[in-house]
C-alpha cells in the first residue's frame, strides 16, 4: 500500500463512489484529513457543517461528511479503532509552532496540504479549510475545558471513507512531536493508504 511518511503529506484523487482506506500502522499516528469537491475546490468538508448534522463531537460509522454547502463529500463507511477521532482542533500551522515555543520553521498540517495539492497540480487556494483529526484524543470534561492525550487506537486500526462526490483528498501524518498527541512519545509516524474501487 501506498504510505505517508510521518511528518508529511499526501494529495489524491478520488471518484464519486470509489473508497479510501487509511490504517494506522504503528497505532498512534494521527492523520489530518482535507476534502475538496473536484469540480469547485472552493467547495471543501466542513467539521463544523457535520457537526450539526452529527449533534456530537466524534463521526460514526455511516455517518457523512458535509461541505460548507450542506453537501455530503465523503460518508465513514468502517473503522475498526475505538471511534476517537477530533473535530475541534484546526490544523497545525507554522504559527501554531511559534505558538507552543519552538522557534523557527516546523513542518505542519497546513503546509502539508498545500503540498499535498501542489503534487497534484493545483494551486492551493488562499485559506486553509477545515479537516477531521483522524485518531486524535482530545476528551472534553464536565467543565468544558479539553486537553490532548496520546490516541487510543492500535496498530493496524483502520478507517474507510466512500467518496460521495468527485473530490481532491490531502493526507497529513501530523507532525507535532513535542506533545502527546502522536502518542506518548511524541514520534510522528508513517500511516498507509489505499484506494478501492467503486
């Protein structure tokens, strides 16, 4: 299968009714994932769109994911992980760094999916869209307040998306390693991937 090395990102393409599978082969990797519709790139998933269909915090199996125009762009179709997956966090940016102390140039999400885009030729339009956190454990207590904890799932957990819609999908193997959300040892990791037909 296909990988996505840690640190780094991916760009694919995917056909209304074709399938995308990711595992987690090392169990604690997070992956950030950016939908586009193919046909209008300004067109992208939402968390806070399926969110509002959801009316909870996490996707499940059969559940869809919408664009900011109330269409849905890709449906969860199976995860065999314990279903944590975030949908409060934006991606991570070379601010965010800055953000957290480390000086100068990280790798990011953010730069990952423009690359991710770029190796597909197309030109990333101006703002970053929303992705889903694949994997990341972020709880909410009682009190509302949240905090980031190392993924609960394992090696070889795996979720699969079917595309509802032409679409332009960018992977990110999340590069933050300075906190535990890549696992208690703070080490970004390859994920692998693959394609299914319709």
């Amino acid at each position: 299968m296909p990988v996505v090395k840690g640190s780094e990102g991916a760009g694919l393409r995917l056909g209304r009714g074709e399938r995308l599978r990711i595992v987690n082969t090392h169990g604690s990797q997070v992956v950030d994932l950016f939908a586009h519709n193919a046909e209008d790139l300004g067109e992208t998933l939402s968390i806070q769109h399926s969110r509002n269909v959801w009316y909870r915090l996490h996707p499940r199996q059969g559940d869809q994911l919408w664009t900011q125009h109330r269409r849905p762009i890709l449906t969860l179709v199976e995860d065999s992980s314990p279903g944590i997956h975030d949908t409060l966090f934006p991606c991570c940016d070379a601010r965010r760094y800055n953000q957290l102390g480390v000086p100068g140039y990280h790798r990011n999400c953010a730069d990952n999916w423009r690359e991710a885009l770029t190796q597909l030729g197309i030109s990333p339009p101006a703002t970053v869209p929303t992705a889903i956190n694949l994997f990341m454990n972020v709880p909410v207590a009682p009190d509302g307040s949240f905090r980031i904890l190392p993924p609960v799932s394992r090696p070889g957990d795996q979720v699969t998306f079917r595309a509802e819609m032409d679409c332009v999908v960018a992977l990110s193997a999340c590069p933050i390693d300075m906190l535990p959300l890549n696992g208690a040892d703070c080490r970004p990791q390859d994920v692998e991937y693959q394609i299914l037909p319709a």
